[in-house]
C-alpha cells in the first residue's frame, strides 16, 4: 500500500512536470536538467516508499508470527526486532489483551476449582448428618432404641442434625445469591457503635458458653451506608468464627472507628494465628485450614467468611485477615457517610 501511494503520488507529480516543461516549450539544456532532476526525484520517492513499505511488511509478519506462537500459558511475547511506533502501539495492546485474557483464565479455573471443592464437601457435609439421622430413625422404627430415655436423646439429636443442614441450606443459598448478584440491599444511614452492640448482645449467649470474653470498643459517631441487616450478618459471622477459634477464657476484641474517610470494622480474636500460606484461602467457599471435614459442634460448612465477604463488597467495602498478637485480625473497611 505504500509503494502504491507513493507510485501514484511520484507519478501524478511527474507527469504534471513534464507536461508543464513541454508546454513552457524549454528547449536544449534546460528542458534536460528539469527532466533529469525530476526523474530523479521520482527515483528517489519511489526507493524510500519501497523501502519503508518493505520495513513496515517485515514488522508486521513478526508480529503475527509473534501472536501465532503465543504458548498455551497465554502470555504473550512482542517481537524481539524493533518495530515502527504504530506497530508497536499495536504490540503493546496485544500484549494487554493476551494478559486480560490470561488472568481471566485463571480466574475462570480458579472459579470452577472451587465449585469442585464446594460440591465435594458440602456433599460430604450433608451426608454425614444424615447418615446420623438415618441410623437413629432405623434404631426408632425397629424398637431397638425403646427406652424413654434413648428415644429422647435421640429426638434431641435428631432436632439438633435438623437445625444443622437448615443453617447449612440457608448458607448456600445466601451464597448463591451473592455470587448471582441478586443479594439486594436496603441502604440507610448506620452507626457501626449501635451495628457492634447489637452483634455482641446476639453472640454473647455463644460467647459465654464457650467461656471466652467478649470486648467492644466502637466511635458512637461512625456512620456508613449500609444495609445494617446483611452488615450485621457479616459482623456477626466473623465475631461468631472469632469466639468458635478462640480457647476457653480467651478474648475477642471488636472494633469500630473512622480512619479518614473510611470506616474500619475490626475484629481481633485468641486463635494462635494462621499459617501465612493459608491467609490468601481464609475468604475461599468451605475452606476450613484443614484437608478433613470432620463436623465440629458448631456444625458450619466454612461459609460464613465467604458470606462475609460477598456482603462486605457489595457494599462497596473491603475485607481482610493478618495475623495479629495472640490471634489474627479481621478487617471490614466501608466507605465513611459524612452529613
């Protein structure tokens, strides 16, 4: 294409020359020195069209060869040979688009990894109660179980196993809804002091089973733009899983300050910590830290920090873990409502 244009651009130039020349009627000398001088140029023009058309060609087949050969990493490689500055505009975003593509991916893998593992064990979480539920129900209906208080103990479990799976069964299907995008919010002006009161009020019963101490500290004049119903299930979670991680006389610390034109939400418990290689995986869907899926008392699936983090990002928030003193800190940060 560039030979072309400067074909055509010498040409039309040339021809114009001449026919200007012939119809001055120059004669002799001079007419030869124009004509030389213009077929020169003409000459010239079309050597540097050439050229460039032939570097601009030899650009372009890298690059392809470049994009043909990307491996099945995604990652993509520009050419090693210097190219001309619109090649290597389109170089550039090529490289961008490669990456986007990669880490999308990755995410993608990443996603459908964790749907195996959900489907694994929330499996596994299921059938073990009611295999429980089943063998007790058998020993009910065939009378091997006939005293009074054997039946009782078992009407207790049973209603305990039932109560365990209907938690289990509203986790997912919050969950869905956060990952569908269909988790609806009713926002309006909260405190976070009035938020942490009632989430300590709600859990101390747990607390004080467990024997652990319960602290609250939080700005009476922290205001955010929040659901405080789906907030205070995300707060109640993560205090709920501090007091599950925490021994027996330990403490949970609850947080609730400005920082700036942020809000932070903190929750501090007695856990020992979390290996550093397990702190990216803590939000993950039913992770537990642990390859075993034994139930504990409590019963969970591993999804209330998911849970925890779906609600906190839908309020345009963020959440985060460190390990901390005796334990490991969680951090919910909100974007600060100003009067």
């Amino acid at each position: 294409m560039l030979a072309v244009v400067a074909a055509v651009t010498v040409s039309a130039t040339l021809a114009g020359v001449v026919a200007i020349t012939l119809a001055m009627v120059i004669e002799g000398r001079p007419k030869n020195i124009v004509l030389t001088v213009v077929a020169i140029g003409g000459l010239v023009g079309l050597g540097v069209a050439l050229v460039n058309a032939r570097t601009v060609v030899r650009a372009s087949r890298s690059l392809v060869t470049a994009v043909e050969n990307v491996p099945p990493s995604g990652r993509f490689t520009p050419p090693p040979n210097p190219l001309p500055a619109e090649l290597r505009t389109i170089g550039a975003a090529l490289e961008q688009a490669y990456e986007r593509l990669r880490l999308g991916r990755e995410r993608e893998r990443a996603l459908e990894s964790a749907r195996r593992e959900l489907v694994a064990w929330v499996s596994h979480d299921l059938r073990t109660p009611l295999a429980g539920m089943r063998a007790m129900v058998e020993a009910l209906e065939d009378g091997v179980a006939d005293d009074p208080e054997t039946v009782k103990r078992y009407h207790v479990q049973i209603r305990v196993e039932v109560d365990r799976l209907t938690g289990m069964v509203e986790d997912l299907f919050e969950l869905s809804r956060i990952h569908a995008g269909s988790l609806r919010l009713s926002l309006a002006r909260t405190g976070l002091g009035d938020l942490v009161a009632d989430t300590l009020a709600a859990v101390e019963p747990l607390a004080r089973a467990e024997g652990v101490r319960l602290s609250g500290e939080a700005d009476p004049h922290v205001p955010v733009y929040a659901d405080a119903g789906q907030l205070g299930r995300a707060v109640r979670n993560l205090v709920v899983n501090a007091i599950r991680h925490t021994p027996a006389a330990g403490t949970v610390l609850v947080r609730a300050a400005a920082d700036g034109t942020a809000a932070r939400l903190s929750v501090l418990d007695g856990c020992g910590g979390i290996p550093e290689e397990d702190l990216p995986r803590v939000f993950d869907v039913a992770f537990r830290g642990e390859a075993a899926r034994t139930p504990g008392p409590d019963g969970g699936a591993g999804l209330g920090l998911a849970i925890a983090r779906g609600i906190v990002e839908a309020h345009d928030g963020e959440i985060g873990v460190a390990n901390e003193g005796p334990g490991c800190r969680f951090t919910i940060t909100l974007p600060l409502r100003r009067a």
